[in-house]
C-alpha cells in the first residue's frame, strides 16, 4: 500500500470517526507534504458534512419488501 | 442511440430511496411519502407500455411520481374550505404591534433557503448514489446514511473490512466527481 493509498483509507475511516488517533497523526504528517492527497481529503471532509447537510432518508428492507411483493401482485 | 428500457424488478433497489427522499422532501409525512412512491412503482408498471425509451427509467419516474404528489394535495385540498389558510392571532392577546406586520415573513431569514437547498442536496446526493455499481451503493447507504457499524455490514454482507473500506472510498471518489462542482468549496 502505497503512502497515499494508506492516507487515503485513514481519511475514509475518519470520515466515520473510525481512524485511531495514531492514524490520524500519520495522516496529517502526510497531509502535510503531500498537496494532492490534502485536497482529496478536503474534499472528503466536505463530502460528509454535505451528506449531514442533506439529512438523506432512506426506506428500511423491510419496507422495500413489502414494495417488491406489492409490485408483483 | 439506444433506446432506454424499462427493468421493473430492479425499481425498488434502484430508484426507491431517491424517489422516497424526493417525496418526503414535499409532504413531509414519512408514511404518505411511502405511499407515494409505492403508487408511482404501481402506476410505472401499468403504464409501462406508454414508455417510449427516449428518458432514462428514472426521470420517467421522477415524472409520475411528481404528478402524484400534486394529485396528493389536490385531494387533501378538495373539500372547500381546507385550502385556506388559518392562523390565528387572538393567542397572544396581549402582543403589541400591527397584526399584519408581524405575520409578515422575515426578510432576513435564511431558513426557507436553507431548506431549499438542502432539499435539493438531497436529491443530487441521491441520484449520484443510484448511479454507483448496486453493491458499492449498498454499502455506502447503510454506513453514512443509516449509520451501520462496520462489522454488522460486514456480518451481513458477507464481506471483510477492507473490501468495505475499499468499496466506500470508491463510491465516496465517485461522489465527489458526480455530485457537481457548485456544492464543493475547493
């Protein structure tokens, strides 16, 4: 794996709060010297808060089943 | 160019979130938004033979389902008298100032422009989604939107974490290169 592969993968899982702060570390050492990875990132960060912003909705499987078999009646 | 074909039995995978966000987006009542989209799938497949294949499957059901939502409020709004629009002032009896002032909508307020623009992230956020590979949009809905751990997405998918997180930064790549430069700041 690649540096950037790997600071790509940690700035993935912070996205979700899910990146070590060891991880989060390296990923800002990275960032650091690394411009076109700390634009990804960026922009990462901002895919998120977009997808906060949005307040995104979501029918549960349960409800899509009963959708599925109401179409084939 | 190649004619668009219709495929109902991939509707519900495919379009039912995009086309519920849409529709809870303008009654705002989840179970009726539900409804809505349930009889738009319902009236795609009558009219399925109607289709002439020059829009793609999902605009055409954008299209029902936004006659839908207006034949929905046509039909809350048929018996006279509930089309109109109450409010009442004499709750604050003791408030001071002119009635009709104060009922007026504050210019300063960003709150309806916000909600527009929300709705519409919403809905470009959506579409983007049903554009990725079946799998990577699964995976992505349940970890950002429904907020899933990655080890029950892994239990339930069957797949090890870095497939997950493989599959997650390919749809969040994809994403950023599909949803339009005008939300982005960089």
């Amino acid at each position: 794996m690649s540096p950037c592969e790997k600071a790509a993968l940690i700035c993935d899982k912070a996205q979700y709060n899910e990146a070590t702060f060891i991880e989060k570390l390296q990923l800002m050492y990275h960032l650091y010297r690394c411009k076109r990875c700390a634009k990804h990132s960026k922009k990462n960060g901002e895919l998120t808060s977009l997808c906060n912003k949005a307040r995104l909705q979501v029918l549960s499987e349960n409800d899509k089943v009963s959708m599925k078999e109401k179409l084939k009646s | 160019m190649i004619p668009n074909t219709l495929n109902p039995e991939t509707w519900v995978d495919q379009y039912a979130d995009y086309l519920f966000n849409y529709a809870v987006s303008r009654v705002s009542d989840i179970e009726i938004a539900k409804d809505l989209v349930q009889d738009t799938f319902i009236a795609g497949l009558k009219s399925a033979k109607n289709f002439k294949g020059d829009a793609s499957e999902r605009t055409w059901l954008i299209a029902i389902l936004k006659r839908k939502v207006i034949d929905y409020y046509r039909k809350i709004n048929s018996n006279k008298g509930k089309a109109e629009v109450r409010m009442s002032y004499s709750s604050q009896t003791d408030a001071e100032g002119d009635w009709l002032e104060e009922k007026v909508a504050d210019p300063n307020s960003v709150l309806e422009n916000d909600s527009l623009e929300n709705e519409e992230l919403g809905e470009a956020i959506q579409e983007c989604i049903s554009k990725l590979p079946k799998k990577q949009a699964l995976v992505f809905t349940m970890k950002t939107i429904q907020g899933v751990s990655t080890e029950e997405i892994c239990n339930e998918l069957n797949i090890n974490p870095s497939n997950l997180w493989v599959m997650i930064h390919r749809s969040r790549t994809a994403l950023m290169e599909c949803l339009n430069q005008k939300w982005f700041n960089v």
